[in-house]
C-alpha cells in the first residue's frame, strides 16, 4: 500500500505497535486537512491517543487533553516530535468541571483556530457488584462518563452551531446494550451517551453539526491490561468472532470516518466496533 505524502523535512510517522493477527496500519489519506480538533482523555496508549495520532496524520490540527498532567505533557511531546509544534497543543482538563471544560475550548480556539470536530473519549471504568456499590462509585463514574461527555458536547455545540457545521463523536461501549456483572455504573453511563448521542444529533442536525458514537467491545492496550486480570481479558478475547481484540487505532479509524465527509449523511447514530458475537 503507498503510504500518503509526508510534509517535507518532516519524517514519516512511525507505525503503533500492534498484537499478532492485527492487520497493517493504515496511512493517513488527508481526510481532515485543514480541519481543528479536540480530543479528552488523550495521554497515553489507548483510544484517545491512537485517535489524537489518526486525526494527525489526516491532517487535522489537535488539541489533547486529559486530566494527567504529567502524562498529557509525554503525549504532546512525543506528536510535537512527529507532526510539529504547529500541529499539535495539549491543554489539561478535568471533565468534571465546567470551568475546565469552557477553558479546554477557549484555549484550542485561541491556538488552532474554530474547533470542527470533537472526540468525547473521557470515561472512567470500575467493578463493582449493585449490591455493595457505593453512591460514590456510581456517581463518579457517572460523572465522568456521561455528564463529562455532555459538558463538552454542549461547550462544542455552543462554538459550531453558529458556524453552521462541525462534528462531535462520542466514544461509547457495547456494554451500553449487553450486561456484564459488576459493571451496573458503566454500563449506564454508556447507554446514557448513546442516548445523548441521539437527542444531541436532532437538535444538532439544523444547524448543519452531526453527532455519532462508536461501541467499541475490547480494544487492547497498556493500560487496560495493569487494570484487568488475564483471565478477564481472556475471556473477553474468547468472545470476538475475530479471535483478538481491537488494535486502539482501529476504534480510531472508525472514529476518523465519523469525523470527515465520508460520513456526510450519518446522524445520531452508534457505530459498533466490535466483532464480539452473543
């Protein structure tokens, strides 16, 4: 496969490493050039970093942000040396408050220019059984995942809709539709971001902004596998049809598609990622 077109004096992005039985990377084709993007929860190896990467070498301008600082500042080193200063800035935010929230757009706006796509990537996982479930772990949860998805979904409607055009993709989970014990919080939070999804999409759509999400089953990475035992991840294996889990830039190819014009007619939907069979 040709690789796309490199800017000169800057070298090709190296390729991610991937899991035996994952298929070749796929170069960038510029399907986001000249657009603005802003990514939450983009340190480190999962989706929000492999999304961030993808947006990238598309061609789009990226802020990330994430609520780790110290691992924010490794992000944005690491894609300053690949795609240049210019390309990319990171700005830390908490997804729990407004305040941050408000900020992470002022300073994206300010520094890239109008912001035409966000990546709702923030959540935050946990297990615990209904029963002895705490307020704390349910609302925190909560919090993070779905009410941060609507912060910053409504601090991007804000900016585009007078703009006439921008795109919002939210990243829920297959859990959102099938249960899976000691995970009653999560799962919620997933279905209520696709519910959102949803509802944002239909007020969204006549001001010409579309909002999507994609349902990703296991997509493997490094943190993923300090939080989950082998057995879990084990059994969460057996049950993709493709005999592995998702490389995180898969999840993020999907989520490119959604953001560019390829996917012009697509609104208030949730794309699955996932090859996880009953």
């Amino acid at each position: 496969m040709k690789p796309s077109p490199t800017p000169p004096g800057r070298p090709a992005s190296p390729e991610p490493p991937k899991s035996p039985g994952a298929p070749p990377y796929v170069p960038g084709h510029g399907l986001l050039r000249g657009r603005v993007a802003v990514v939450t929860a983009a340190a480190g190896t999962g989706i929000g970093g492999a999304c961030a990467r993808r947006l990238l070498e598309e061609g789009a301008r990226v802020a990330v942000s994430d609520a780790h600082e110290r691992r924010l500042a490794a992000t944005l080193a690491a894609l300053e040396e690949e795609f240049g200063a210019g390309a990319v800035t990171a700005v830390p935010c908490d997804v729990t408050s407004e305040t941050q929230v408000r900020a992470l757009f002022a300073a994206a706006e300010e520094r890239l220019g109008p912001v035409d796509v966000l990546v709702n990537n923030a959540g935050l996982g946990g297990t615990a059984r209904l029963v002895e479930m705490t307020d704390e772990q349910w609302s925190r949860v909560l919090d993070v995942t779905l009410t941060g998805t609507m912060r910053c979904t409504r601090a991007a409607l804000a900016l585009m809709q007078p703009r006439g055009r921008g795109v919002v993709v939210n990243n829920a989970s297959v859990a959102g539709w099938r249960a899976q014990e000691g995970q009653a919080h999560y799962a919620a939070a997933k279905a209520g971001v696709m519910a959102l999804t949803r509802c944002a999409a239909v007020e969204a759509a006549p001001y010409g902004v579309r909002v999507n999400a994609v349902a990703p089953s296991l997509a493997m990475h490094a943190n993923l596998v300090k939080v989950t035992t082998e057995e879990l991840l084990a059994e969460l294996t057996a049950k993709e049809a493709l005999g592995r889990a998702a490389e995180p830039w898969e999840v993020a190819n999907v989520i490119v598609f959604l953001a560019s014009d390829y996917s012009s007619y697509l609104t208030g939907e949730v794309v699955s990622v996932s090859s996880q069979h009953p």
